[in-house]
C-alpha cells in the first residue's frame, strides 16, 4: 500500500488549498478513506472521512463548512478541498485507510496558514 500525498503549502488566511492522495497497493474502491492531521505536540485528529463509494462523508466540526473530501474511484485518488483557511488549520495532513489487519498512512503534507 502506498500514499503519494500533494497540494500542501503556505497560504494566507482566508485562502484555499486542495490536497490530493494517490494510492496504489490495494483496491482503492472498496476501502473508505480519511484526512487527519497533526501540529507538533498533539495527537492526530480526525479531519474528514469519506466512504468506499463516495457516497458518506464525516467532518470534524472545525471544518465543517470550509472543507470538503471527495474521491476519484478511477484515478484511485482522495481529495481535500479547503477553503476559508484560518492559521488553526495549520498542520501536516495525512491520508489514511485500514484493513482489518492493518493500518495504512501516507507520508504527511505540510498546510501552513499566515500572513
């Protein structure tokens, strides 16, 4: 299994980004897929979770409104779009599935916000 994670930087509050994960490794199709991130110091937390067809999403409260996940079954590849960012969101994000047996993260992508 394999994440190629990309779409981070530095951004100005109040501006966009879209993340993007390829996978490859396993049938990305039946697996759903989630966002997390992490600032030094703290736990990983959930963002955003997205189901195997697309069809169900969860947000974190904090992100509700501003960002949205979706997923390209045939480019086997996730997608964060976030909008309104605020310097809170800075954080490194990291996409995620399981398997019963296991767990699976990418490498992480750096989001910055600041003027």
């Amino acid at each position: 299994v394999q994440f190629v994670e990309s779409g981070g930087g530095l951004v100005q509050p109040g501006g966009s980004l879209r993340l993007s994960c390829a996978a490859s490794g396993f049938t990305f199709s039946s697996y759903a897929m989630t966002w997390y991130r992490q600032t030094p110091g703290k736990e990983r937390e959930l963002v955003a979770s997205i189901s195997s067809t697309g069809g169900s999403t969860v947000y974190a409260d904090s992100v509700k409104g501003r960002f949205t996940i979706s997923r390209d079954n045939g480019k086997n590849t996730v997608y964060l779009q976030m909008n309104s960012l605020k310097p809170e969101d800075t954080a490194a994000y990291y996409c995620h599935t399981a398997s019963k047996i296991s767990d699976y993260w990418g490498q992480g992508t750096q989001v910055t916000v600041s003027s």
